[in-house]
C-alpha cells in the first residue's frame, strides 16, 4: 500500500507530528501486568505521552465527579480494618488547531488499610481519579493503551527497544588566548603555557611562576588577579628564560 497522502489523513486539527505519534503502537515495556494477567499502562506514563505529543500545557485534565461507593470496617487476621471504594470521573481536553477536544472517562478504585481510616479514602480516590484518567486518555490511540483493549494486542511492539544512540564525543578543552607572539594573557594560559609547552611538572608551578616573577619584575605582584594581560606575557617569557637557563646547566652542549 502507498502512503496515506496529508490531505487524505483525519489530521482534525493535529499536527503531522501528533498524528502519527497517536497512531504508533504501543511499546512493550510500558505495559505492566496486574495478577499476572490483566495489562495496563500506569498513570505516569499516561500523562508522559500526553505531555510528549501534546506538549506540557496542550492538554488538561478535570475531575468532575467522585463518589464513595463502599466504606466499611471488616475484622481480619490482621485484626481490624477499613475498606474503601471510588467511582471518578474525569474530564481530558487536548488543545487542537481546530479547537478543543474534550474526552471523559470513568474508573474505579479501592483501597484497605489496617490501621488509619483516613488513608482508605485517600489511596481509592487516587487509584480512581488515575483509572478514569487512563480511561480518557486511552481514546487518543494506542500509545495511550487503547491497544491493551485489543484481545491479540496486535498494536503492541514487543520488538526489543532500540539502543541508546552513543554519547556525543566531549569536545575539547577550549585552547587558552595568545598574544601576537604565542605568549598567554592571562592565569589558566600560563599555566597551560608552562605544563604543555615548557614541560614543568603541575606541582611545580607555583614556585617556577614565583622566580619567573622574580626574574621580570624583581618581586610577585601583589595581587595575581589584577595582573594586566600584556604582563601574563612578559612573566610567561621570563619563565621561559628560566627553564632555558636550567637546561642549559644541564646539558652545557645546548647553552653553546
């Protein structure tokens, strides 16, 4: 079969982008498994997709009903309990070219807790609020876990995930700024200057720039932090004369 041409698509209002985002399968490991049997997706990933194709302010979500159906006290082998259970429903609007679209859905929730009355209430409102939002989401396509409502779940992609694309390469470190001579303008180049170009060890540095200091200025400055650019330059170069000189005491052949 060819392509389906853009004018030929139901596009309602959605972009290309979303269209076909709507109409992917849904991936294998986003589906979870209730009592080794029953499939569906969890909340979190339903309002990641919502966000992802619809964008994080493209879509919202309203309860607009919840009601207690079942609340009871129940002796246990733990003792005595609370019971709990929710009937919610809630209101998804996507935000279109065209307009709003507004999807409903219902869901149910229950909850038992041995010990607080109150967390009853609490954990079978949420697991119904998520369940009708599921509910609503679903209508949007398979992605969303409307391919869980298929029997053969022939939309879902049980193909193995691709890899992760490599890391990018770092990038090098930034080269220090030269003056018009190859000398550096300023702290961190010198300090590059000395280690990669004169071949100084790095816990050597300090002292080398102190008799460099010594040698250009006949002292350190007072303060490195206020030493003009043009005087990074001449220190870098009595440095140099320095490490000249020590060679040259070395091996006399080369001072000739």
């Amino acid at each position: 079969m060819g392509e389906t041409k853009t004018e030929d698509r139901p596009l309602c209002g959605l972009s290309e982008a979303q269209y076909d985002a709507l109409n992917a399968p849904l991936r294998k490991e986003f589906v979870s498994l209730r009592e080794n049997k029953f499939s569906y997706i969890q909340a979190h990933h339903a309002i990641r997709e919502m966000n992802r194709i619809f964008g994080p302010a493209g879509w919202t979500r309203e309860t607009i009903e919840m009601k207690c159906v079942h609340d009871s006290e129940f002796a246990g082998n733990k003792g005595s309990g609370f019971r709990a259970a929710y009937i919610a429903k809630v209101r998804v609007t996507v935000r279109t070219e065209d307009g709003w679209v507004v999807r409903e859905g219902t869901g149910y929730g229950d909850a038992v807790d041995y010990n607080n009355p109150a967390a009853v209430h609490e954990g079978a409102s949420k697991e119904a609020e998520s369940d009708s939002m599921k509910r609503a989401c679903m209508t949007f396509g398979d992605p969303l876990g409307l391919a869980l409502y298929s029997r053969d779940q022939e939309h879902v992609d049980d193909s193995p995930p691709a890899p992760a694309p490599p890391a990018p390469a770092p990038e090098p470190p930034a080269l220090p700024e030269l003056d018009e001579d190859g000398y550096p303008v300023d702290r961190k180049g010198l300090a590059h200057y000395m280690q990669e170009v004169l071949g100084i060890p790095k816990d050597n540095l300090g002292p080398m720039r102190t008799e460099g200091a010594n040698r250009a200025w006949g002292a350190p400055p007072e303060d490195w932090k206020t030493l003009a650019a043009a005087k990074w330059g001449e220190l870098a170069r009595a440095i140099e004369t320095v490490v000249n000189e020590e060679n040259a005491h070395l091996d006399p052949e080369k001072g000739e």
